[in-house]
C-alpha cells in the first residue's frame, strides 16, 4: 500500500498474515489471566499479612503495575484503531482508545523501575548489611516518588504531544509516529521520543538488575566459601585440643590410679562398682558435634534471599527480553528488510508468551521459600497441598495452653511444700522459746502476771518470725488469754482432765490449728453444739481453745 507523494511506503514492511495475526491476537490471553491471578494472589497476601517490610511494598508496587499491565496487553490486539493502514484483523478501537492504551502502556514501566528497585533492595540488605528498617526510611520513601512522578509525567506528556499510535510489527499502541506520515530519518522525532520515554529507562533497568545480581551472586558464594573453610579450621583446631585434653586426662587418671593389687578399691568403691568418683563427670564428655552444621544454618538465610534475587532478576530479563530485542531491530529498521518476517514472527510468537507472565514467575518466586518450608514439614502431603497452603496468609491466634500453675519462685510444688513445713516448725520453735505455753494461759489466775512477760517477748520474737500466720497466733493466743479471764470459771471446769494430758504441748499445735481449721491428717477441729468454745483433737485428746484463734 502506497501512500501520497513524500509519504512513506508500508508494501516492503513486514507484517504477519491474517492466520498468523488471529494466532498472535488470542496467544497472550491465558497468560494474562494467569499473570493477573499470581500478582493478585501476592497483592491479596500482602494485605492481609500483618508483616510490613520494605521487600512486601516493593511486591505489593510490582504486582499492582503489573496487573495494570497484563490488562493492557490483554485487550490490545482487540482495542486498535480500526481504520489504519497498520490495522490488525481484530482491531475495533479508534484513535482515542490508541491513545488511552498508549498511556496506559508508558505508566506499565514502572514495573521495570520496581524490579530495579527490587535488585538494589537485595544488594543493599545482603551485600552491604543494611536493615530493613533503614531502607524503609531512607530510600523507600524516595524510590515510590521518583517512579510514580517518572511514570505519570511520560505518561500525561505522551497523551498531550499526541505521541501513542499504533505499532508497526505489533498489535499495540505506543510511541510512534503517525500512520501515512514522512518519518524517514526520524524527521519526526518520534525515535528519540522513544528512546527517552523507553529506552533509556529500560537500558537503565537491564544494567541495574544484571550488575546487582552479579554483585551478589559473588558476595554470596564467597561470603559460603569463607565460612566453610573457617569452620573447617575451627573443627581441626577443636579435634586437636580434644584430643590432647583425652590425653592429659587420662595421664592424670593412670598417675592417681592403683598401681598393683595392693591398692584395692575401697569398700564404699566397690559398692559403685570401683569407679572412681572424681572422673564419673568426665566420661560424659564427648566432643562437640561439627560446627559446619551451624555454619550452614548460619548462612543459609544469605543464600536464600541471594537464590531469591537471582530468581526474581532471571525472570525479568525471560519476559521483557524479546520484546526489548523487537522494539531495538524495529528502531533500526530491520523490519524493512527482505525476510524480515523469519525474525520478527518467532520474536512476536516469544513476545506473546512471556511478555505478560511476569506475574506468574514472581508469583511462584515469591511464595517459594514459604512452599518449601511446608515441603519440608510435612512431606507426606502433597505438593499442591503445599502450594496452597503456602498461599494462605496464617491467622495468629491466641496460644491456650492448659499446664498446672507455675512453681513458686522458690521451687516446685514439692519444694515448696517441704519449705513450707520446715517454716512452720521453725515458727513454732520461735513461739515456744517466747514461753507461750498452754500451762501458762490456762490458769485464770496467772493470767496478769503472764500477760507482761507474754508481751516483752512478742515484740522480740515477732521479729524472728518469719511466718504471718505464726504472728497471727501469738495475737489470737493472747486475745484469747484476755477474753479467758472473764470466763475462768467455766474455763478451767472444761479444761481440767484435758490440761492434765497435756501440759507440755506446745503452741505449734495452735498455730497450726489456726492456719488450717478445717483440720488436716494430725489435726482436727471440731465444733460442739452442747458446749461454748471450740476443741482441738490432738492425738485423741480434745483440747478446748477459744474461738478468737479463729478471727484471723
């Protein structure tokens, strides 16, 4: 097809037959719909995930640009300008839809600009040891603003110079110049227009993510290599100082053994056996287990997100390189050229496929380390258990765990119970020596000569109390002592035979009434409904004590 005089003649560029364009038209859409679900499926664990990095923005940035993206390649063989000598045979759009797709398609490179940013977050958190934290609010902040001014500038200044029209060799719309127009020599600009609004940037992109990748793809295996050569010298360096301890050890241990008959074991060794006591501990010695293990473990995690890296880096130069490779022999003319069509068709073919499943690789990469560790968990489940899974976003809820209270801080509960005793033994000692007996408060009248002593020693031997409960009963003895002497009379009536019994018992008793009531194994109370007071049963005996032991 020829157009007027000094315009440019489209019969010797080459483009696809009808077949081969219809082919090319329906290629890309199984792979746009799988590249939309894998960088929504990132966008939706993202979300959700109460973990905020830097490295899940940059995901979250990447996979919504591209989903702006996978849409856009989706519907631009269909959405072309119908009535252009460059028409596709599926092409139902006007100029306005080239022009809205052209736009569409500039802002669609932030997602190379994000996967740079990608490779510089990787070489600044691994090579040079930056936190996390430290790119996310040093560079972070920067790197969003920078893109998305970049993208929305070219994209708006695209739109308002009228530079998006439709391909020459492909079925999209983006900067070229005007069908029918004279653009011999880039008289029109639309070739430098191109290589600012692309190809610098993508140049820019390719280095950065190739010179990245290199430089940690060495730190790595150096940083692996380093560490394994160092535990294997800490490992010789270990073996020898074991195996000259074994020794010296054991010359200490033939210079302290018996050297004849003589020197038999004693008797308490022969009930061991005859094993010396002083190297029982030794022969539980064994040498450690090898520190490459933890050497491994330790850099596991580098090679990890350096395998993470390389993955990411590999997958972006897969989907974006042919059609780099396309728009360079289109910007040189190629295209003009007899059998162009044996270069351009696999490379149109290629560009189907890849072009728009970016999303599937960083899908897959990303949720990598997570299948993988569910691999290795369970490995009786199946693999696509383990995809899907790995997919889910874990709800954190609150761990119920039903143990038995916690021991005191002085031991366990059965410590604690035998410190316990031995604290009311000690109390009940204390409380004897103060000479707070039941001969001296059963007699009414010697209560006000007891009651002075009684007080003198309670404010010394409070102090050497360490029992609240055994203070306790020097008070309610003496309340009870003072309430006695109102009701004497009855007092000694009920207490005469039980006195007698039991004159030398001791205040422990009392005090160990008082802290249990109800009564335990030796001790046991119990309440008469025919008499006033209370008895405490004591090795069969009842002794009668008043009830204000009980107050407290």
């Amino acid at each position: 097809m020829s157009e007027a005089s000094g315009s440019r003649d489209y019969d010797d560029i080459y483009m696809p037959t009808r077949p081969q364009q219809k082919a090319i038209s329906f290629l890309s859409l199984p792979f746009c719909l799988l590249s939309f679900l894998g960088s929504a499926a990132i966008v939706r664990y993202v979300l959700k995930d109460k973990k905020k990095s830097a490295y899940r923005r940059l995901m979250f940035s990447i996979s919504i640009c591209d989903m702006i993206s996978t849409c856009n390649i989706a519907v631009h063989p269909f959405l072309g300008p119908s009535d252009s000598i460059r028409a596709w045979v599926y092409f139902v759009g006007n100029d306005a839809t080239c022009t809205v797709l052209g736009a569409i398609g500039q802002f669609s490179w932030s997602t190379h600009l994000y996967t740079a940013s990608l490779s510089y977050y990787f070489l600044l958190t691994v090579r040079y040891g930056m936190r996390d934290e430290v790119f996310a609010r040093k560079l972070e902040p920067w790197i969003h603003a920078a893109i998305m001014m970049w993208s929305f500038s070219t994209a708006s200044s695209g739109v308002v110079i009228d530079a998006y029209h439709e391909s020459e060799t492909s079925p999209n719309c983006w900067v070229s110049a005007k069908p029918g127009e004279d653009c011999w020599n880039d008289s029109c600009g639309a070739e430098r227009l191109a290589w600012i609004f692309g190809g610098i940037p993508n140049v820019f992109c390719l280095l950065s993510v190739t010179i990245n990748n290199i430089l940690l793809y060495r730190y790595v295996r150096r940083t692996i290599v380093t560490s394994q050569r160092n535990a294997r010298l800490a490992e010789d360096r270990m073996s020898k100082e074991f195996s000259q301890r074994d020794l010296s050890m054991a010359d200490m241990k033939e210079s302290l053994s018996p050297v004849s008959k003589q020197d038999a074991p004693s008797p308490q060794n022969k009930e061991s056996g005859g094993k010396k006591p002083m190297f029982a501990s030794l022969r539980g010695t064994r040498k450690p287990k090898s520190i490459l293990r933890s050497s491994d473990r330790l850099w596991e995690r580098v090679r990890q997100v350096g395998i993470q890296s390389f993955l990411y880096v590999s997958s972006y130069i897969l989907c974006f390189g042919p059609t780099v490779i396309r728009q360079l022999l289109d910007g040189r003319g190629v295209e003009k050229t007899e059998g162009a069509g044996k270069i351009f068709l696999p490379l149109l073919f290629i560009q189907g496929v890849l072009l728009p499943s970016q999303g599937i690789f960083f899908c897959i990469i990303f949720f990598r380390p997570k299948y993988l560790q569910n691999r290795k968990m369970q490995p009786d489940r199946s693999r696509l258990w383990a995809a899907i899974s790995a997919m889910k976003v874990e709800k954190k809820r609150a761990l119920v765990i039903r143990e038995p209270p916690k021991p005191h801080r002085r031991g366990t509960d059965h410590g604690l119970k035998a410190v316990d005793e031995n604290q009311e033994m000690a109390d009940a000692d204390v409380i004897a020596g103060a000479g707070l007996r039941l001969s001296e408060v059963s007699d009414s009248s010697s209560v006000d000569s007891v009651m002075p002593s009684v007080s003198s020693r309670v404010d010394t031997t409070s102090n050497q109390t360490s029992s609240p409960a055994a203070r306790r009963s020097i008070i309610s003895i003496l309340s009870g002592a003072s309430n006695r002497r109102s009701t004497a009379s009855s007092f000694e009536e009920r207490t005469a035979t039980s006195m007698s019994c039991s004159s030398d018992l001791k205040l422990s008793n009392l005090s160990s009434a008082a802290d249990h009531p109800e009564g335990s194994s030796s001790h046991e109370a119990s309440e008469s409904s025919d008499t006033k007071g209370t008895f405490l049963r004591v090795d069969g005996f009842d002794i009668p004590v008043n009830s204000s032991l009980y107050s407290t």
